[in-house]
C-alpha cells in the first residue's frame, strides 16, 4: 500500500482484548538553528508552527502529529546529518524548516533523493527556484530575492541616487544583493560582503561613512542585524545616512534594538502591523502564549503548519499526493500575510510591504508605509521546468 501515515511514532502501546493497538502520529521533522546567534530567527519559526498545531488541537489532517526537533548550528555539515536522521531513522512524513539557505543548499541532494516534502519557513535560494526546482520543495517564506527586490523599487522611487550595498558573504545575502540592483537603476558605490555571523562591523562602518553614499541597503538577519544596527547607531549615523534593509529590523531583533531602529526601512512580506482578520487573530494568540511579538518567520512557521493540515487532509493519507496537495493547499488557505500561493516553481506569490521602524506610544513600532510589489512572482520562475 502507498499510504502517508504508516511512518507512526508510538506514545503509547495499548491492548484491548487480544489486539495491540497504537495512536499513529504524523511525524514533522523541524530543523532550524536553535542555539547561536541566529536562535531567535529559528526559534521563531518554530513557535509559529506550534502555535498553529495546537489551535489544530495537536492534528495535522485528523491524525495526531508529533514534532521532531533539530538544531542545525547554523551550519550545513550539522544540517545535513539532521535531514538524514529525520529521514532515514525518524521517517518523517514532512521536513519543515531549513532555515538558511546554505543549510536548505548543503541537504538538498537528500532532501531530492528521498522525496519527502520540505516546506522551507526562512529561504527561497534561486538555485531552487530556477533550474533547480523539485516538486516535492517548497518555501513557505519567500524566494531570496523578493524582499529585497521591492526595496529596490522602493529606493529607486524615492529618487535616492547613490546606494551602498552589505550583506553577509553566503547564498542568501548574494541573492538579497541582486534582488536590490535588479530594481535600482542607480549607482551602486560599493558592495560588500562580510561574514556569516560577524560581530562587529566598524571597519565597514568607517568605510560606508566615507563613501558619500545617499543610503545603504543591507541584509542581516537575527543576531547580526541587531549588531550591525547598534554599530550603525554608535557611528552617529542613525538620522544622518538613511538604512533600507531586509530582515535586519524585524519583531525578532526589535526588542533589542528599540530606538537604534527608529527610522530604518524595511521590506518584508510581513510584519505584525497587517491589518488582516487573520493576522489579528495570530498576533493576539502568539502574543498571549509567547509574551512577544511575533515576526515574519513565525508567520511562515504558521502559515506552514495551516498549509500542512490542509494538504494532508487532501491527500487523504496517500504520500505519492502528498506534494501536489502542498501545492493547491497553498491557493486555499488565508494566510496571515494577505494574498499567497505557490508559483510554478514552488516559491510564494505574494506582496512585499514597506515598513518604517517609527517611535510611538512612547515606544519603537512599524507601520506600513507602501506596497511596492503586489503578487510578486520571482525572475527564476520562467526556468523552472516543473
């Protein structure tokens, strides 16, 4: 039989009579960088996706389902030993997660082979959306270009005539860069490459000061954003330079950055401000269960789990259907974001919101400030042979 849910993880051996009988779980592998500087960006992901299984009452499809748990360090080497234990020992029926382009690219050779469905809640690397494209990968987020891609527009609209670029030097933030020039018509100063996970940043600070760029772009995520943007701050330059970022001032860096964020701009396809029924509805939940703001990768892990209950309700426990109900599952469900399905290539096709980080109530909020692409579909779609 081709059946999704004979993978069981048992809680429980009950007999009744002469019969040994089991609750079957659906089995999600979750992996994500859960310690080190990028632990707030999984961990995110992760409450998300929880949050969303509990209003499930613990169900993904009717059938009671059970989370594994891996850390990926942020590294591909570790990524991939996790992808091979939730496939090979834990049989998984879906992996969620992969937080990182780099780790999603180091496991993606197994991650094709097995065939099991991966639901990526924090990358779009173009490789995966282009050429590359698999049926049974999907993000759930975003592809790597998108957000960075309306900055651009946004900045080129704005007339801003001479931009400085930095991003940290792995798929990503290539991908972030060439979302940004592919909008901008403008003069590119100077692009930079630092790091993964550099602390400090005040060499390249000093370097972007004497520039005589009009504003910089930049991507960092997680902890290095919340570095990057103090620095920025200490430099004496918050006010003076004008910052367009992408996930760099988020609901997850925000709460330590507070006022050094005041006037940065930021492209997302989220944030908690989205006056949507359903945004509503997560924002109020995730913060009475987590005492915090949820950002735009606990929206995805959201988004994620809800999309999952629907496709394995469609696939009605057969996993050769499983990939495909993913898909239609994407054009179904109402996400927390707005408007979303899933391109012909498996990335989202979506709007991409400009947010300013403004001083409110006597405290840092964003607020809305422009839609600068509306159901966006990426450039790699036209090579996807899907």
């Amino acid at each position: 039989m081709n059946r999704l849910f004979p993978r069981v993880a048992v809680a429980a051996a009950l007999t009744v009579g002469l019969c040994g009988l089991t609750f079957a779980q659906t089995k999600i592998g979750f992996v994500a960088p859960l310690s080190g500087p990028q632990a707030l960006v999984g961990q995110d992901q992760l409450d998300g996706f929880l949050l969303a299984l509990d209003q499930l009452g613990g169900k993904l499809g009717g059938q009671p389902a059970a989370v594994v748990r891996e850390d990926d360090q942020l590294k591909p080497e570790v990524g991939q030993q996790a992808v091979r234990k939730l496939i090979d020992r834990d049989k998984v029926d879906a992996i969620v997660g992969l937080s990182f382009s780099n780790v999603l690219m180091g496991s993606l050779p197994r991650l094709v082979e097995s065939g099991v469905v991966t639901i990526a809640t924090n990358a779009g690397p173009s490789p995966i959306a282009g050429a590359q494209c698999k049926a049974n990968l999907f993000s759930m987020a975003w592809q790597n270009d998108g957000a960075a891609e309306a900055m651009g527009k946004f900045v080129q609209d704005r007339g801003i005539k001479r931009v400085y670029l930095m991003a940290p030097n792995y798929q990503a933030g290539k991908d972030m860069l060439a979302g940004f020039k592919r909008h901008y018509k403008g003069q590119i100063v100077d692009e930079v490459y630092t790091q993964v996970n550099q602390p400090d940043y005040s060499a390249e600070i000093a370097q972007l000061q004497a520039s005589g760029a009009e504003a910089v772009f930049v991507f960092y995520p997680g902890g290095m954003g919340i570095n990057f943007v103090k620095q920025f701050n200490q430099a004496g330059l918050t006010g003076k330079l004008p910052m367009y970022s992408v996930f760099t001032v988020d609901g997850t860096t925000l709460p330590s950055l507070r006022d050094a964020a005041v006037g940065v701009v930021g492209g997302a396809m989220y944030d908690a401000s989205l006056d949507t029924p359903e945004n509503r509805k997560f924002v109020s939940a995730f913060e009475a269960r987590f005492k915090r703001t949820p950002s735009l990768y606990a929206a995805a892990g959201y988004d994620a789990a809800n999309v999952l209950d629907l496709a394995f309700k469609k696939a009605g426990g057969d996993a050769s259907k499983l990939a495909a109900s993913v898909k239609a599952a994407g054009s179904e469900f109402k996400s927390v974001r707005g408007p979303f399905r899933f391109g012909k290539n498996n990335m989202p096709v979506q709007n991409y919101y400009a947010f300013e980080t403004v001083r409110e109530g006597g405290k840092p909020v964003t607020r809305q400030i422009g839609v600068p692409l509306t159901a966006h579909v990426d450039p790699y779609a036209a090579q996807c042979t899907l």
